[in-house]
C-alpha cells in the first residue's frame, strides 16, 4: 500500500473452527490493508470445540500463504484490541440479513467507544456465504461430509474431535448458548 503510517486491519472471531468463508473473507480483506491482524477470540461463552490455542493454530496453518497476515489471540474487549494493536480498520464478514441486526449494533457502539476506527463488511463469494462454523460443527456430529465447507486438513481435525468427544461432548459445542460449561 502508499507510503507513510501502514494500514493495519483487525479480522475478529471465534474461528471455531476456521471456514473456506472465513478464508475468503480474509484473501479479500487482506488486500484492503498493508498488515491483517486476525483476532481469535477466547469466547468461553460460546463453548467452542477447539481450544484458544489450536484454534490460533488452524488459522496460523490455513493462513501461512498470505504474506501479510498475523494471528493473534484476545481476551478483551475488541475494541482495546483494536487500539492496542494500531488497528485503523475492523473488518467483519456478512452473510445474510440473519447477520445484519447483530453486526449493525456491534458496529454502532464500536463507533462510539472509538469513532476513529472503522468496521468494514465484506461480503464472502456467493458460493461461501452459507457457511457457518456452528453447522460445520453439527454436520460433523451427525456424520455428515464437511469438505466443502472447510480445507481438508481442518474437515480431519473436525472429525477427529467430533470423534473423541462422543456424542455429549460435541453435544456441549453446538448448544452452547444455555450450559456456559467447560468445553
Ligand atoms: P464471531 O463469534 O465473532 O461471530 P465467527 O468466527 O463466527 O466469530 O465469525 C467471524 C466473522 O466472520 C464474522 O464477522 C462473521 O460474520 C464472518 N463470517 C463467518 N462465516 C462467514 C461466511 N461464510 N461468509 C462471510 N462472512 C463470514
């Protein structure tokens, strides 16, 4: 990009786990900005599957070709991480209005604790938009087939948890929501 201070984006979520979606939102996002942070999210509310640290380690692994990508891992408010790391730019995916009213009031009071960094929404190509990490998850537990929606190496890493876990363990991961517990 131009000269003088770099562009720095922040890319947030839960990457429970990363989806061909959250990879094409990246490559796209990461032409945007001279540096893309993406931020993984602790989110012990949403239960996730994967742990902080592998899931750091799929996007790390699934992002390893793109030259100017970071990972990074937080556990605060998203817009201190933001501002901690020099961010101009949040970037978010939208997929379809079911999206919409929770990214709009995400971004509105993210406007107003820092009105100088802005949210940009990407839209995935037609095709990614219905992915969604949550279903990659629940297909998974029933059996389903999950490559087309995530590379071949997290769709093995998926399967080999689903399988560990048994049916209560994934259970607990894709009805987050009421149980708060564990993992
Ligand atoms: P969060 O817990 O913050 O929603 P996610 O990992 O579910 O984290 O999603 C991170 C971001 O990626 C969100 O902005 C979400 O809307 C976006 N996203 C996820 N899947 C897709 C997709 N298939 N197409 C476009 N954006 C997506």
């Amino acid at each position: 990009m131009g000269r003088g201070t770099p562009r720095i984006g922040v890319y947030p979520g839960t990457f429970d786990p990363i989806t061909l979606g959250h990879l094409d939102i990246i490559r796209r996002g990461s032409k945007l900005v001279d540096r893309l942070i993406i931020g993984v999210a602790t989110n012990p509310s949403k239960s996730p599957l994967f742990t902080l640290e592998e899931r750091v380690g799929h996007v790390r692994r699934e992002t390893a070709g793109i030259r100017n990508v970071d990972v990074v891992a937080f556990d605060a408010l998203l817009m201190h991480f933001a501002e901690e790391m020099g961010a101009s730019l949040i970037l978010r995916g939208l997929r379809a209005v079911a999206d919409f009213e929770y990214e709009f009031q995400m971004a509105g009071m993210n406007q107003q604790l820092n009105s100088a960094i802005e949210t940009v929404f990407l839209m995935a190509d037609v095709a990614l938009q219905p992915i969604a990490s949550r279903l990659v998850k629940e297909i998974a537990q029933y059996g389903g087939a999950i490559d087309r929606f995530v590379t071949p190496a997290i769709a093995a890493d998926v399967r080999a948890r689903v399988a560990r876990n048994g049916i209560s363990g994934s259970r607990a991961a894709v009805q987050p929501a009421e149980s708060g517990r564990g993992r």
